[in-house]
C-alpha cells in the first residue's frame, strides 16, 4: 500500500496530510483566465515522470509533464517545439504526494493550457485545473470537442467560471447543455480574447 508523503509545501502553502489539499481556488472568468495566462497553447502529452526532489532540507514529489506543441494561441512558444511543466505531486514507489485539485495527465492525450505567467511553484496552470482543457472525441460521431478538467464538455465560455461538479453530477447535467465548443472554435475566442486583454 502506497504511504503518503508529508512533505515541506504542507506548512508553507496551507496544505493537509493524507491528501494535501490544495488551497481554495477561486473560478476565474474567461477574460481573467486569459489575461493572467502568459502563455496558452495546444499540445499532446508525450512523456510523464515523476521524481522525489530535495531542495535545501526538504523533499517533495513532483510530476514533470512534457507537451508536444501543436498550436500556440498567446505567447512566443514554437510550434512543434516540446515544453514540460512541473507539477507537484505524484507518486515514486511506494511514496504518494496527492494534492488535491491538481490537474493529472495522460500520454497521447492533446490538451488546451492555460500556463501562469507569474510561474508559480504548485502548479504552473493559472487556477490550476481551471487552466487545463482537455480536447476529446465524441465515441459516436468521432468528433473533436473542448472539455474541461472534470471531463464536462464545454459549451460556452461563460462556463469558465463556474465551480467544477463531480463527474456522476456532469453526467446528469450533460444533456440540459448546449452543445460543446469545438477546438477550433474555442482557439478562436481565445485569440479574439488575448487581443482585447492585450489593449490598453
């Protein structure tokens, strides 16, 4: 059985053993979820690993996330280029640091991020999963739609902003909605919207 480790962000970030949670995230509207992201792009996750990291006295576990850059909507990344970001949390061995809240990641999976510009060292996503969209496929139809960390599809931006349910909840939910933003459509209000964050 995996053991929990209780580990040196717990007092300094406001976290509780056996999981840490995480500190209260406040949903951020679409414009605020743009504005404060330095860099946004569309990418597929090619690699995960995870590894117990000592800095100074103290030790944590954090999961090194690598992205396959396939679109950049704000930013100056390079299309095609890789970039990891550093998650914390994770599991080495028989140790497991969950914190909660924290977006988790699959390989081949193509996600939409939200990256904060300020770097922050418990998640780089700006709200954490409020920063992560994730590109899936409808099983009938095969087509591409944007859902957001829960799995909900996405249906309008003004969706942002609101508190993430539980997935048995989305599910019930999932019909009285509208039908979800495509990638393309959803890219497109993110670039209408990084222009007028971007002018004075």
């Amino acid at each position: 059985m995996a053991r929990t480790l209780l580990l040196f962000f717990a007092l300094a970030l406001g976290f509780a053993p056996a999981p840490l949670r995480a500190t209260s995230v406040t949903p951020p509207t679409f414009p605020q979820l743009t504005s404060r992201a330095g860099t946004i792009f569309r990418g597929e996750v090619t690699a995960i690993r995870t590894e117990l990291v000592t800095r100074a006295d103290n030790r944590a576990i954090f999961t090194y996330v690598t992205f396959r850059v396939q679109e950049v909507l704000k930013g100056t990344v390079p299309a095609a280029a890789t970039v990891t970001l550093e998650f914390l949390g994770g599991s080495v061995g028989e140790l497991t640091m969950d914190v909660v809240g924290m977006p988790r990641f699959s390989v081949g999976q193509t996600e939409l991020l939200f990256v904060d510009q300020t770097g922050g060292q418990i998640c780089p996503l700006v709200a954490m999963m409020f920063g992560r969209y994730r590109i899936q496929r409808h099983p009938t139809t095969g087509a591409e739609f944007v859902a957001r960390d829960n799995g909900a599809p996405l249906a309008s931006t003004d969706e942002i902003a609101l508190p993430l349910a539980s997935p048995a909840l989305e599910a019930r939910l999932a019909p009285l909605r509208a039908a979800p933003l495509t990638p393309a459509a959803f890219s497109a209000l993110i670039r209408q919207e990084a222009v007028l964050t971007a002018t004075p």
